[in-house]
C-alpha cells in the first residue's frame, strides 16, 4: 500500500552547484528505483543551520514529496546513511491533511500576504 511521504535533507555546504545536484540526483533515482512517484522537489538552497553540525553553519537543503510503499524509506536512509555529503535527513510520512496542505502551497496559496505588502 503506498503511503505519502516527505524527506528534507541538508547536504554539506562545501560541495560545487554540480557535486550537489549530482547527490540529488542520486537520491531522486533511489527513490524512483524503489517505485516511488515524486510528487514535489524543491531546492530550498544555501540557508543558515539552527545550530552548527560538524563545525559548519550552512547547508544545502532539499525536499522530496513523494508516495511510496513503506518498505522504500528504509532503502533511502540507509543511503542517506551512506553518504558523507549528508549532514541531516528527516523523512515523515503525511496524513491527508498534510498533503492538502502540501497541496495549496505549491500553489502559492500562502504567499498572498506577502505579495501584497510588497506592491
């Protein structure tokens, strides 16, 4: 049965524009090789960490909304695991109030305020 799911990972900061979309990459097709379909990707980009892990102050953020039978989280970290170029993950599986809410942000619904005090 598959599940909705989302996964935010933040990536070292040290890595050039190509190291990191390649470890997105790799990450993308774990997830579509496990038969997940990816519902969102978004680069949140270069942003301050809360609290500095492993002497660094920044990292390269990534999300993946995606649907997927449960057996393809475990597959995933352990590739986040893996690999140096991940500082931190966290995968939460979503309820369907979460995916409506997922829903009208991408498509902006929450920005409204903010478009209107700029102009």
């Amino acid at each position: 049965m598959t599940r909705n799911y989302e996964t935010v990972f933040i990536l070292t900061p040290v890595l050039s524009e190509a190291q990191m979309k390649d470890a997105v990459d790799k990450f993308r097709e774990v997830l579509k090789g496990t038969g997940a379909e990816i519902v969102n990707d978004e680069n949140w980009g270069l942003k301050k960490l809360a609290y500095p892990i492993t002497q660094k102050t920044t990292g390269f953020y990534h999300l993946f909304e995606f649907k997927a039978e449960p057996s393809a989280i475990n597959k995933l970290e352990t590739e986040y695991r893996r690999d140096e170029k991940i500082m931190r993950f966290l995968t939460t599986a979503l309820d369907k109030h979460a995916v409506i809410y997922n829903e009208r942000r991408r498509k902006g619904e929450f920005n409204k305020k903010k478009e209107e005090a700029a102009s």
